[in-house]
C-alpha cells in the first residue's frame, strides 16, 4: 500500500479509538467508488440535485473536514472515495469503523456493471444501515442483488438525493428535530404541487406553458 493509503486507514482507526460526544461526530458517512461519481453522488449545478443538495439546503446539515473542529450545526455528515476493487483496504477499515467513529448510517454508492462498494460496505459496516446508490442504471442489478440476511436498502439509479432522505428518516426516528425538518420539507413538496395545480387550472393550459417555458 502506498503511504497516503496507510495513513488515512490509520486516521479511520485512531478516529474509531477516541471518545467523542455524539453530537461532535458524524450522523452519516457517503462513500463514492470514484470521484468521477460526485457528481450523481452530491448533486451538480448541471445535473439533478444530490445528496449533498438534500442533507444541506433542504435538512441543515453541515459536512465535516476535520474531525476536531466539527461543524456547529447538530447533524452532519463526512465524504470520502472509497474503490472496492481498487482499495478493498481501505474500504474495509472504513466500514468496519463507521459504527465506533460514530456513523449511524452510511449511504454507499458505485457505477459500472460490478458495483460492489454498497453491498460490501453493507455486509462489514453490519448492523449499521446503508442505502445504496447505483451511480448508473447498468449498476442497479449488482446493488439490489444481496442475498437473505445481508439487507441492503437501495434506491433508483442515481437518485442519492432520495438516499439522503432515507438517512435522514432513519436518524429521525431518534431526533425529533430531524423529524420535524422532514416534515416541512414534505409540506413544502404538498404546497408547490398545490400551487403549481391551481397556476395550470386558472392561467389554463396554453397560459402555463408559456409561462412555465
């Protein structure tokens, strides 16, 4: 292993050997197969919103860089590229320190036709929940595919903003505040679709095209 390797395996280590408040550590961890995933991972300017898109602008969640200096906000989340095939190793020492480093639950995703990172992610990580992200739609089979007793939550090809929704859920039912954000956030799905309702009957069809476009 090169020495970058080494030493950030070490730092998840070390990291998972420290008795931090559970409010200082992170509520989810992303993991991405490539940084060419980020995109479709975290959400883009060009592309449909993501993960990141969902934790932060929709919920108040903060992203943490550096493990001794947290974020104010209460909820969190950390980012790394994690390669199945490429950095098994490092994989590995990721998940099987999520639970001690803190992690509640992990959103794993990976493209290609042999998208293993969520599922492996899913079987070390264990009894942590991961939602899996299929990066592209030739990834679907390869993360829906675990057998009995390997659970394994998933969601549509490249839909991670949906994951964060799902991590979201599943940590609300221990925070009420994070139940009460995703209560408006839903509201405030119901209120543009009542909107957007009333805007097509009352300008009618023609009217809101033209506006729409």
């Amino acid at each position: 292993m090169t020495d970058e390797l080494d030493d950030l395996i070490d730092d998840l280590h070390a990291e998972a050997q420290r008795d931090r408040p559970d409010e200082d550590t992170p509520d989810v961890g992303i993991v991405m197969g490539s940084d060419s995933d980020l995109d479709v991972m975290m959400g883009s300017e060009t592309g449909r919103p993501g993960a990141y898109d969902a934790l932060v602008d929709e919920l108040g969640f903060a992203e943490v860089t550096d493990y001794d200096d947290p974020p104010e906000e209460r909820f969190t989340f950390e980012t790394y590229v994690v390669s199945a095939h490429r950095t098994p190793e490092l994989m590995y020492a990721y998940a099987e320190t999520a639970e001690a480093r803190g992690i509640d639950v992990v959103i794993a995703g990976a493209g290609g036709k042999s998208a293993d990172l969520p599922n492996m992610t899913a079987s070390i990580a264990y009894p942590v929940p991961v939602v899996g992200v299929p990066v592209q739609e030739k990834s679907v089979d390869s993360v829906i595919g675990m057998p009995q007793g390997a659970p394994l939550t998933a969601v549509d090809a490249g839909k991670s903003f949906n994951a964060a929704l799902s991590a979201a859920q599943i940590l609300a039912r221990e925070h009420t505040e994070l139940r009460d954000r995703l209560v408006d956030y839903h509201e405030g799905l119901k209120g543009d679709v009542a909107r957007t309702s009333r805007d097509l009957h009352e300008l009618g069809t023609p009217g809101f095209k033209e506006r729409r476009d």
